[in-house]
C-alpha cells in the first residue's frame, strides 16, 4: 500500500476526532484517496455482483430520471418515479429547497416491459418523498408538510392537471432525513408512512385518521403477504425494528428475534466514507462492518424469481454499497430473522457510486431496485465544514457526483418477466379474479381499487372467495376487500375465523374490529374464543384487539391467559405488548401539560430514541467498546435539565463539538423548521424523562428563543452555549448555608446529592427563612430550588430578597408560589453577596429544599426565560 499523502494525513486527524469516544487503539492507515469517476450504466453494472442465476437490467437512467428516491406503479402498469433533483447537489446541500424536483411517469407503450414513454406528472416540486397511485389519481407527499395532495391527469398527456387536499397535517419539520415516507395502502386498507405515529383510511370525503405505535421507521417501508408493515432504522444502526406485531397494535422488539452478528455487513468496496470513522471499518479493509444506513426495504411478493426468494425481505444498505436478504421465520409466535448468506451478502459493488435507497415489487413479478447513482447519500448535516464525512467526500471527489440516477430490474435466467396489467380499464367484475393472482403486487392493486371503487355489485363474488377459495392469500384479501367496501358481515367473519389457515383466522380477528367500532358488538365472544387458540400468533391477536378496543376488564383476562398459556412466545410477548404505551411521563402536572407530554413522548419514540435510546442513556454503538453510544445521554444532562433558553436553542439549532470532552457520532440536528408546539412537547418530554425533573416549555417560550436566535446558522458547541445562557453560579460546595430552623442541615440544599435536603421539620409558616452567603459579591438573576418527589414539601408561597452586607435587604421577588419538581424564579439584575428566601404561606407540611442554584446572565440571554 501507499504512503499516505498530505490529504490521507488529514483524514486520519479527522478520523481520530471522530472516535474521541473510543479507548487508545493503533492509529488507522488510511487508503490513498482517488477521485471516484462516473461510470454509465453498462460500466456500473460490469461493478456488481450478483449470485449465479440473477442478473440486473436497466429499466431508466439519466436524462430521463436524476436524482430517483421512490417508484410506484399504477393499474396499468406505468412507474411513476420520485425524483428529489435537489438533493445533496453539494457538500452543503445548497439550494436544497428549491422547489425544481418532479415526479415523472414512464410507460411501456409496446407492453414489453421497455419504458420509452417519459413525461413529468408534476413539476416544480420542494424534495416529493412519496407517491401513491390509486386509480387514475395518485396520492404524493413532500417534505416539511405533512399534507398529502392528490393529483389527476384528466386528458391522457401524462401529465396531472388537478390537485385537491387528500390529508391536511400541516407542516413539519427538521433534518431532511428525519421525514416520512412510504404511503403503503396495506392490506388492511390504511394507508402507513414511517417516522408518523398514525395511519389514514381512504374515504370519497377525506381521509380518516387514527393512532399507532411509534413505528421507529425511516426511509422505506414494506408489507408483507399477511399485511403486517415492515419498519427500519438507519440512525440507530438498528436494520428492522417493530416486526413482531403489526404496528397498529405495538412496536415490539424480541430479545430473541436475531442474532448479534445479524447486523454486520459484508460490502467489498473498501473506501472509508462511513460516518463512524474506524469505529465502523473493518480492520485493514475499509469496509463497512455494521448497519449504518439501513434502508428502501420490499418483501419479495412476486412470481417471476426463484421459489426460495419468496417471503424473503431485502434492504439496501448505500453505505456499504449492498442488498441485504433476509429470511423469515416464526417459532411459537416469535418472528425471527437472519442473513441468507454466512458472512456474504445478496449485492454488492464496488462502484462507489452505487446507492440504492428503494426496492419495490413490480407489475412483471420481477423486483425493482432505485438506484440513486451518486457520490454522497448522507444529508448535508453530516458534511459539515470539518466534519469527518466532508473530508472523506472531498478527498475522493465525492461531493461531484450528482446529477445522476437509475432503475434496475433484478431477473433471473430461468424466468420471464410477466405481462403488464391494464387493471383501468377493467370491470370490477374482472378484477376481483387478480385477488387470487401469484404476485403479491397484482393482489395488492386488484384489492385497492376495488375499494376506491366501492363497487359493492361485486360483494357476491368476494364473499364466495372468502368460503370457497383454495388460495388463503386470496381469502384474506377477499375479506379484507369487503371491509375496506363496508360490506362485511359479521356472518361472513364468523365463518372466516373458523378458517382452516391461522393467518385467516387472524385477519378475521381484525376485519371484526372495523365492525366493533361500528356498534356491531356480537362478534366479541367469537373472537375471545380464539384467545386459546393452537396457534400463538392468533391467541396473541385476540389479546391485542381486546386492548385496542378495550373491551371491559380485559386486562385482568389477558393477564389470565397469558399465565395459562403454554407457548413462551404468546406469554412473552403477549407481557410486552400489555406494557407497550403505558405513560412514562410525571404525574404531578396539570391535563394541559400532561397532554404536552405525551405529545413530547410520541415525538421522543419516533425519532429521537434513535440516537438517545429508549432510555434516554444514549443509543450503544453495537459490537464496540461497551458504554460507547451513538448520542450523549439526555438523563441526567445539564442542558437538557437546565435553563429553557439552553434546552430550546439546541432543538432550533442543534449542538455539535465535543460535549464534556466526548466526541459523539451522532451530532443534535436542528429541528428549528417544526412548529413551536412540537418544540415545546419533546422539550418538555425530556425535561420529565429519565429521572429528569424540569419546568413544561410553552409555545411562547420557543416563540420567544426563536425570535432572539434568528440570525443564527450554525449549529451551536458547547461553550458558545454555556457562555450564552444564563448559568448556575460556581463554588456551591463552599457557600454559607443558615435557616431559622434546622441551621444544622442548611448545607445539604447545596451539596448537589438530590435526595439530601434541608427541611423546616416543622410545618411551613409565615416567617421561616432560609439564607445562603457567597465568596464574593456577584450578578444574580434568578433561582431554582428543586424538590424531590414529595410535592407537599414545596414552598406554598415565599419572597426573596438580596443583600450586599447581610443588614440592607431589596426585594427581588415579593411573592411567589412554590412548584414541583422545581421552583424557578427570576428577577431584574441585582449584586449581592446575600440571598435570603423568605416563607409567607402556611401548610400543615414541613417545607424542603434539596438542592438550591442560583443564576448569572449569560452573553446571548441575560436574563432567565420566565
């Protein structure tokens, strides 16, 4: 290997930087930095290597898409692609949110699986993440809005000429990476996007709308032949998340569910471009050795591949330039995965440019991969100015490979691609029979517009389907066709939850909860019937549809059945899935604010447990040193527990740098584009997590930081925050602590312990004083005085007041109510050496004070926010 050069020594500087967090190894060599070409098509694909059998054709490349991020196909067999032409175009990501990108609609006119049609369905579009064809409108969503538009091509030229508001969510914010995407029209006729803790039914009249689990998806999201939604996590470094149950249930996550090895990688592109630095090179190799960009996954559902692919689920993984396959298997209702291959994978390349970022089952039974063809996938957060990521881009000429972009169709030497549908212009009638289709795609679609249709002359036929059909793929679409229609019956789903096949069976359970909330309740003791069913995946449904609709008193039979059952995967999940959304957010707050947290808890399980954890410790960084995470912790953390100013600047703005001398690999993106409330729910969700205890942030607060912060771009580091806020005063431990009772444990206010506290003992009255005296003379603007747990030794009401010499007293604050978990006050700007808190209410509890900080201006935010 070469010396490395003057850039290579560079890279290694960064590198070190970047694994601050790792204990003292041998310095890494670097490879000599080239400058990666752009190939065409032709010489890409002589880059790729498949298993014996397989090979890919090019469906579309550049000039007739750039820049693609998501296909879909209609009825008929035409793909419309997703083109984000902004995306990344520098290091920067300059001129991101110009509204030029498109999706553009490809036919093949022959009907030979060549598209040689190409037109721009939309235009002038700000980044379109998703798109969902129904029948002859089609379905798209952009980012930072959380409204879906759909959109018509009322003449035939390809191109839509009407738009109307099918979903108003309102805008949304944040890292562009850190936005929905999917719209999956699943099997249970609702409509499923990652990242959004809901899902949304079609109706003639708008969308309907109701809650899930956070589902802990990013970029990608598939179903599988039994309509369970499959999510993955890239940020986490997590790969598949949630699968256990469907994810309008729970988001479950099995201790059993895959081997530790499952997540390390086998790419045979050495080049360093991994946002861990060494930390995720395997060792002398360069190549990537773990999940870090997990995503665009698709369970092959089609007829036009080997036998043995069916069921399975592949992921890209655009870092390490590979296709992931996975299998699938379920043992006593435990869902479980692994690799398909020992220390292999299912693609890979050596082009760098390779990226897919989208797989998708296709009309012709074959799979299509969206291949992105570019040199940076990592979103400009991560590409900062001396940033690790930016200097790898740059030394290989990364950050000028734009522009580009294809579609690959996988197939196979010993099959033929099928013929294309022309579902829109069929009869209901003639559809109906795609429901008993091979490929899951055909099924899917068949099941959608009939639904959108509401044809219900066809009802007959469905219903005779779901009695009569060998093909149980076929009954449940059936049923589920009658359901998204409002037409099934509850005789109908009596006879199909006695069906031989417990997927059926399932699929009946759940059919029978549209029904429930229609006021049908006969149903009930059908289904409680199968709660001890043979099968644990149909016990466990029954347990999870009581605790949806929650039936009266069923968690005390649940609880029953799950002690009685013999399966250890229906006791153990069926404890989880129990558990799953029970609050974990104080008590001791008004409805108002227990509402904001709960929104601020939804928001933390979508996104931010990513980095943090679900614990709020900081996510472990899987296969290294043990303690090592990707994110500081938030438990325990001073900003996050400290003033509002601090907590709600990083949430504008962000945070980067080292914190507490830690090198972190996930830095704080800015969130700053979401609205105020948003801010102020997970903000205050974290203020009240994980042991923390802190004041609710309200809307006005972040108005308020938003407004003084405005002018800044850079994210911040940790001493331009400590400087810019106001912070607690130094040297606590040798301050003077005196009380009016109990003098002898006036100290332990300020020993920063948390449970020791200074206590009256006696109850509170008018007159109880308690007094610290400090080193020197100093700027005070405020107090905070916390109180553990007991929200009766609060202070009822008190002044405060400070001194100079301890004779001559001014009244900062005449009277003030006490709060839990912490009492913050603040005040015009006084010098004092002396600061005495003064009791005016009477209780018949003692009054307490566990740890007392007093406050300084800091340069940005002289005075505390309240």
């Amino acid at each position: 290997m070469k010396q490395p050069s003057t850039v290579a020594s560079l890279l290694l500087a960064s590198l070190l930087t970047a694994a601050a967090q790792q204990p003292t190894a041998p310095a890494p060599s670097l490879p000599e930095p080239y400058k990666v070409p752009m190939l065409t098509p032709a010489d890409e694909l002589k880059k790729i290597q498949l298993p014996e059998g397989y090979s890919l054709e090019l469906v579309l490349s550049e000039p007739d898409v750039k820049e693609p991020a998501a296909i879909a196909f209609d009825g008929n067999g035409r793909m419309y692609v997703v083109e984000m032409r902004t995306y990344m175009q520098d290091a920067d990501g300059s001129n991101e949110h110009a509204p030029v990108s498109r999706i553009s609609r490809h036919e093949s006119t022959k009907r030979n699986g060549v598209f040689d049609k190409h037109t721009v369905y939309l235009d002038n579009l700000l980044i379109p993440r998703m798109v969902l064809p129904l029948d002859d409108r089609v379905l798209v969503g952009l980012t930072d809005t959380l409204d879906i538009t759909m959109h018509r091509d009322t003449n035939g030229d390809g191109v839509a000429d009407t738009k109307e508001l099918f979903y108003i969510g309102g805008p949304r914010g944040g890292n562009m990476e850190h936005q929905p995407s999917g719209l999956v029209w699943s099997m249970d006729n609702w409509i499923y996007t990652t990242y959004n803790s809901f899902r949304l039914k079609w109706n003639p009249k708008g969308a309907l709308k109701e809650p899930t689990a956070p589902n802990g998806g990013q970029w990608g999201l598939a179903q599988d032949n039994f309509g369970k939604m499959w999510f993955n996590n890239a940020g986490g470094e997590k790969g598949l998340v949630n699968f256990q149950t469907h994810i309008a249930y729970a988001g479950l996550t099995h201790p059993e569910q895959q081997s530790a090895e499952y997540s390390e990688v086998w790419p045979r592109l050495g080049l360093p471009d991994q946002q861990g630095g060494p930390a995720r090179h395997r060792a002398g190799l360069y190549t990537l050795n773990h999940f870090t960009a997990t995503c665009g996954q698709e369970i092959f559902r089609g007829d036009r591949l080997p036998a043995d692919l069916q069921g399975d689920i592949l992921f890209s993984e655009p870092v390490g330039r590979l296709i992931r396959r996975t299998k699938v298997s379920v043992d006593d209702g435990i869902t479980k995965i692994r690799n398909a291959y020992d220390k292999a994978e299912f693609i890979t390349s050596t082009d760098p440019n390779f990226r897919i970022i989208n797989i998708a089952n296709a009309p012709d039974g074959c799979l299509y991969f969206v291949d992105m063809y570019r040199g940076i996938v990592q979103e400009s957060n991560w590409t900062k100015p001396g940033s690790y990521l930016r200097g790898v881009a740059e030394a290989y000429g990364l950050d000028k490979n734009v522009g580009a972009g294809r579609v690959w169709r996988l197939v196979h030497k010993d099959f033929t691609p099928g013929p294309q549908p022309r579902m829109l212009e069929e009869s209901s009638a003639q559809i109906v029979a795609h429901l008993e289709h091979p490929n899951g795609w055909w099924r899917d679609t068949a099941q959608k517009l009939l639904v959108v249709r509401a044809d219900k002359s066809v009802a007959p036929a469905l219903e005779k389907m779901v009695r009569e059909s060998k093909n149980p793929l076929a009954r449940m679409h059936a049923l589920w066709t009658l359901e998204g229609m409002d037409a099934a019956t509850p005789g109908l789903v009596r006879t199909a939850l006695k069906d031989a096949d417990p997927q059926v069976r399932v699929s009946a359970i759940r059919v029978s909860e549209t029904l429930w909330k229609a006021g049908d309740l006969s149903l009930k003791n059908d289904v409680v019937a199968l709660a001890k069913d043979a099968d644990p995946t149909v016990a466990l449904q029954v347990l999870l549809t009581g605790k949806l609709l929650a039936w009266d008193k069923w968690a005390d039979e649940a609880n029953k059945l799950i002690t009685e059952s013999p399966s250890k995967g229906y006791r153990e999940l069926g404890k989880m899935a129990l558990q799953a959304g029970l609050p974990s957010y104080p008590k001791d707050f008004s409805p108002s604010d227990l509402a904001l947290l709960k929104e601020g808890e939804t928001i933390f399980r979508e996104l931010c447990f990513t980095c943090h954890g679900h614990d709020g410790k900081g996510m472990p960084l899987v296969g290294l040193t043990p303690g090592v995470t990707l994110a500081p912790p938030l438990a325990g953390s001073k900003t996050v527990i400290g003033p509002a100013e601090g907590l709600i600047s990083v949430l504008l703005h962000g945070i980067s740098g080292p914190l507490n001398g830690k090198t972190y690999e996930a830095q704080m993106v800015p969130l700053g584009t979401n609205p105020d409330r948003y801010l102020a729910a997970i903000g205050s969700y974290v203020r009240n997590s994980f042991s923390n205890r802190g004041s609710i942030l309200t809307e006005e607060e972040v108005v308020k930081i938003r407004q003084a912060t405005k002018d800044r771009v850079a994210a911040w580091t940790q001493d331009e925050l400590l400087s810019a806020l106001p912070n607690p005063l130094k040297g606590r431990d040798k301050w003077k602590a005196t009380a009016s009772l109990e003098n002898a444990s006036a100290a332990s206010a300020l020993d920063n312990k948390g449970q020791t506290a200074w206590t009256t003992k006696a109850p509170q009255a008018p007159g109880q004083w308690f007094q610290v005296e400090l080193l020197q003379e100093a700027k005070i603007i405020g107090l905070r005085m916390e109180v553990v747990n007991r929200s009766k030794f609060a202070p009822k009401q008190i002044k405060v007041e400070l001194s100079r010499d301890g004779e001559t007293w001014t009244t900062v604050v005449a009277k003030a109510s006490g709060a839990v978990p912490m009492t913050e006050l603040s005040f015009p700007q006084g010098s004092a050496k002396f600061v005495r808190i003064t009791q005016l209410g009477s209780g018949t509890d003692p009054w307490a004070i566990h740890e007392l900080e007093l406050i300084q201006p800091g340069t940005m935010f002289p005075l505390v926010n309240r």
